[in-house]
C-alpha cells in the first residue's frame, strides 16, 4: 500500500504574479530516504463551455507563452478568492474575455492539471443559453480574439490537433461524460 511521505521541511523560493515555488524535503515511506520536490502553488482554475441557443461553443484564440503558439481554446482562468465560489470565477472569466453572459452554469467536472508539481484544480463549467452582452474587458497582459464553432465540430478540431490545450479537452471530456448539452 502506497502511504503519504512525511514533510520534513519547506523553503518558499519566489512569488510570481501567478504562483508561487516551494521546495518541499520528504521522507520516502518505503526507503527512509529524503527527497527534495519543487511544487508549483497556484489558485485553481475554471475553464467554461459557452454554448449559444443556436449550439455553438463560444471559443477564444490567444497567444501562449508557454508554447509560443496561438491556441484555440475555451475561455477560463483563475480562481479569484474574492469570487467565494469558482462558477462565479467562470461567469466573470467568460464575461471580460468574450463579453457573453452566463444564464444557466452547471458544474462538469473538476481534474487536477499535473499533481506531480501542481497543487491546484481546475473546475470545468458548461455554460447553457450564453448571450453576447457586454464588451470584451481583458486585461493588460491579454491579446483575445472570440469566435462560435459550432458543438459538432469540436470532436474533429480535438483529433486533428487544431485543439491541444489539455485542459480543454478535459472539459469536453466531462462535458460528453455529462451527456447534457
């Protein structure tokens, strides 16, 4: 049976906009052995299925750093502490970055995004009746185009890798899983 390692010690190593690193020293249950681990905590996320009364899934492109690519993604980001409750974090996520408005949010599914360095969760909401009604509010550090695709298409966009952001993907997994859209 595989048991929880025992902390031995943590050092904090820097605190960035996003997150921050801590190095975490634990004992190997098994061996006895102290091994040293790099931890990534970060709020979690909500990533949001915008899905229109004409059955098109509100989409965004955007460029990411990580990749150094455009993607083609659902519209998300993080959990504010202010927002008590991360379907209110995906309501005003889906709102500033494409202007629709949430009338029916329904929980999918939540994942951890990689637990190997990852302390956090992202939520995944679908979003029923989405309505353009307010002007797109990004911040300075976004650069966000929006567009609707319709539902039907999405499988085809996953398998021919125009939609590669795992986290996405993961919400049309919860999504199908949920049979409700």
């Amino acid at each position: 049976m595989i048991k929880r390692w025992e902390k031995i010690r943590t050092e904090y190593l820097g605190d960035f906009r996003i997150f921050r690193i801590r190095a975490d020293s634990s004992r190997s249950p098994r061996t006895g052995n102290v091994h040293r681990f790099f931890v990534l905590e970060s709020p979690d996320w909500v990533n949001v299925i915008p899905l229109t009364p004409e059955g098109n899934v509100v989409m965004i492109r955007q460029y990411r750093h990580g990749t150094e690519e455009v993607t083609l993604e659902v519209p998300g980001g993080m959990v504010d502490a202010g927002d008590g409750d991360p379907s209110v974090s995906a309501a005003r996520e889906l709102r500033e970055e494409t202007g629709y408005e949430a009338e029916e949010i329904i929980h999918l599914g939540s994942v951890a995004p990689n637990p190997a360095f990852l302390n956090n969760r992202c939520h995944s909401y679908l979003v029923r009746r989405a309505r353009r009604a307010h002007a797109v509010q990004l911040d300075g550090a976004e650069d966000i185009t929006f567009e609707e695709i319709p539902l039907a298409e999405i499988p085809g966009l996953i398998r021919d890798g125009a939609i590669t952001h795992s986290l996405t993907i993961a919400a049309f997994y919860y999504l199908e899983l949920a049979g409700i859209a």
